[in-house]
C-alpha cells in the first residue's frame, strides 16, 4: 500500500536524521533514562545495547490488531533491549535477557525489503527507540531501493520529545503503549522515571505528527496513532484517567486497543499485586471507564479467562 506521505518521503533527509541520532550514542540521550554512557564504547545503560543493532526476529505477524495485520501479516522486527524493565514483561527474553542476533544498518534494510516482498502491509518496529538513529538510515537506504509500505513505531510510549520529533515525516503509524496514570507506580514497575508526563507528551508529539488513524482501501491502516492500553490487575494502569486525557487533550475520535493479555511472567510470578490475571469484572469495568470517558472508538481483546 502507497500513499502520498510515502511517496515524499525523502530518503536523503531521513538518513541525515539518522546520522544525527547515531552522533548521540557517545553519550547516549535518545531515550529520557538519560543513561551518558557511550555505546559506541561498547557501554551499556538501561536499553543495555552497545551501538551494535540485535533483532530477535524478521516475520509476518497475524496476531497485531486488525488494519495492523490485515489479511497478509505485519512486516514484523523485535528489537532486543528496552529503555523500560517491566516486572511482568511477557517478552522478556529479548527485553530483558537480550536473546537476539547482530545485524548491519545494510542488513536492517534489506530485511525490510524482504518482509515487502512477502507482502507485508507494513513494517513493525518492535521496541525500537534504542536503535532509532539505525533504524532511520536503514528505512532510508529501503527507500532508495523500493520501499513504498507504512511504517508502524511499536513502542512503550516512553519516549524524548526531541528524539520523535527527528522521526517526524519517518514514522506513518505509532503503535504506542500508555501503560500508567501514577508515576510512582511506574517507577515500581518499570523503573520509568515521570513516566504519566513523559508519555503524555510524547503522545501529544505523535499525534501531533500523524493524526488520528486512517485507513486504505483494503481497511489496513496507513497513518495515525493508535493507543495500547494493557489492563493491569488492581486498577494499577489507572485506566480512567488515561482515557480522560485521551478524550479531552488528544481526541475522542483517537483509536485505543483494549489489551486483556496480562499474565504474571518474569519477575511478577509471585508478586503480591502483578503475581494474578485480571478478573472479568475488572476488565468489564475498564471497558465502561472507555465509554464513559467519551471515547469512540478502538479494539477490544476477547478475555480468555476470568480466573485469577
């Protein structure tokens, strides 16, 4: 799928921002853990990645929300590393444990050209901010080459102003987490520090650049944001106010997916709060918080099962 904003994308300027973001790693500030360390080095912060880009997998990816994986798949690509260390990530061999291989900026941009090929209706990045300055220098080198599909920002919504902004005209569709209401409860369970203003902000960027979701002919999505809103036991994603800012600072037209999901792995196994899955009744009421905020429209994950 093309579409005018693909079409202007110059691979030229995207590259340059590339450059720039790369040019940070020697005292790396791209994400706001602000960790200084210079990767290039081969020091590590939280993301704990050198300058050396690792994927955990290139595939399709049919389990995205529907204009997401459409009917041919989603051009998938994990990132090993995050800026976050959530208690209860379910992907935490690649996150966390770093289980992954290296690859080349050249070698990034040909994967990308590959998924096309097989017919992807977009390019995912999955937990990408890390590697962003790459990234951006291999979508520029994909589009020398013929890359003419969206690409899709997967991201836990934990990101520096300054650093999206260089993304601006790069990115088509941000997929972005809003995981918490209350700082100290991210801070607790992910070790992300002013997450509730970090995370506003950069979805306000987001939209900013975007807009709210919009949708080619075959009903697969071609720009805009769409919110994930995964729903923690014990009202801890603080859901209401979310969807509060959502309806009032953002849009009421804005997507949301509502993600039932959660179960207790890594290090939320025996956690007092985290250490069960959510009930239906605390689902159902997230899902009335939704509507009663005024908000419209969006996805809601079947709940496989209401037992603690």
């Amino acid at each position: 799928m093309s579409s005018d904003r693909l079409k202007t994308k110059n691979p030229d300027q995207i590259i340059a921002a590339g450059k720039s973001l790369l040019s940070r790693m020697t005292a790396c500030d791209i994400c706001p853990q602000n960790c200084g360390v210079d990767r290039t080095a081969g020091q590590t912060g939280q993301c704990g990645m050198t300058d050396t880009v690792v994927v955990a997998s290139c595939n399709l990816h049919f389990g995205e929300e529907p204009p997401i994986s459409g009917d041919r798949g989603s051009g998938t690509i994990f990132f090993s590393g995050c800026s976050l260390s959530c208690l209860y990530c379910q992907n935490y061999p690649i996150s966390q444990q770093l289980v992954g291989s290296a690859m080349t900026i050249e070698q990034l941009a040909d994967a990308m050209l590959s998924l096309q090929k097989r017919g992807a209706h977009n390019i995912n990045l999955v937990t990408p901010d890390h590697f962003f300055g790459h990234i951006a220098c291999a979508i520029g080198m994909a589009i020398r080459n013929g890359l003419a599909i969206p690409i899709v920002c997967n991201s836990s919504g934990y990101q520096k102003l300054e650093t999206l902004r260089l993304m601006d005209g790069i990115i088509d569709i941000y997929m972005v987490d809003m995981r918490y209401s209350d700082n100290e409860i991210a801070r607790n369970c992910s070790r992300a520090a002013r997450y509730k203003e970090v995370n506003r902000e950069a979805v306000k960027e987001m939209f900013r650049q975007v807009g709210n979701l919009q949708f080619g002919p075959d009903g697969t999505a071609s720009q805009g944001v769409l919110i994930r809103h995964l729903v923690l036991p014990g009202e801890l994603s603080g859901s209401s106010d979310i969807f509060r800012f959502l309806a009032d600072e953002i849009s009421p037209g804005i997507y949301v997916s509502l993600m039932s999901q959660y179960f207790p792995a890594y290090r939320a196994v025996d956690h007092t709060l985290l250490g069960r899955r959510i009930t239906a009744a605390e689902f159902d009421k997230v899902i009335d918080m939704f509507y009663n905020a005024g908000l419209e429209n969006g996805f809601i994950q079947e709940l496989e099962s209401d037992s603690a």
